[in-house]
C-alpha cells in the first residue's frame, strides 16, 4: 500500500466517523425535542388541574354555607 492510499484510506475512515456522530447527535437531538414536548404538555395538564383546584377552593371560600352543603351532598349522591 502506498502512502497516498494511506492518506485517502485514513481521510475515508474518518469521514464515515464523522458521519456516524452526526448521526448520533441528530437521532439525540430529535429525542430530546420529543421529550421537551412530553415535559410541556405534562406541565401544561398540570397547570390546568391546579388552575381548576384553585377555582374550586375560591368558590368554596367565597361562597356561603348552604352551597357548600349542596355541593358536598352532590358529591356524596354523585359517588
């Protein structure tokens, strides 16, 4: 072998690894977009469901006691 086929062996070889890492790192990247996306619409239901608590807890505060026996008593018939 000579040394220019050396050179062109070793230059292809680290090309193919080049490429092989930007491989990785794409498929990484794409998974990790995923992931932020599961992660903000996760946080997203969860902003909705204390949201939703917190009106509840306000309704009840502000509200006099007769609605809030109804309510309890809709609940106990609803269950």
């Amino acid at each position: 072998m000579g040394f220019w086929t050396a050179v062109v062996a070793l230059a292809a070889i680290v090309m193919f690894g080049l490429i092989a890492i930007a491989r990785t790192n794409s498929k990484q990247q794409d998974h990790s977009e995923e992931r932020l996306s599961a992660l903000e619409d996760k946080f997203d239901r969860l902003d909705a469901d204390i949201r939703h608590r917190v009106e509840v807890l306000e309704r009840i505060v502000t509200d006099g006691n007769a609605s809030l026996k109804r309510e309890f008593e809709d609940l106990e018939k609803a269950s």
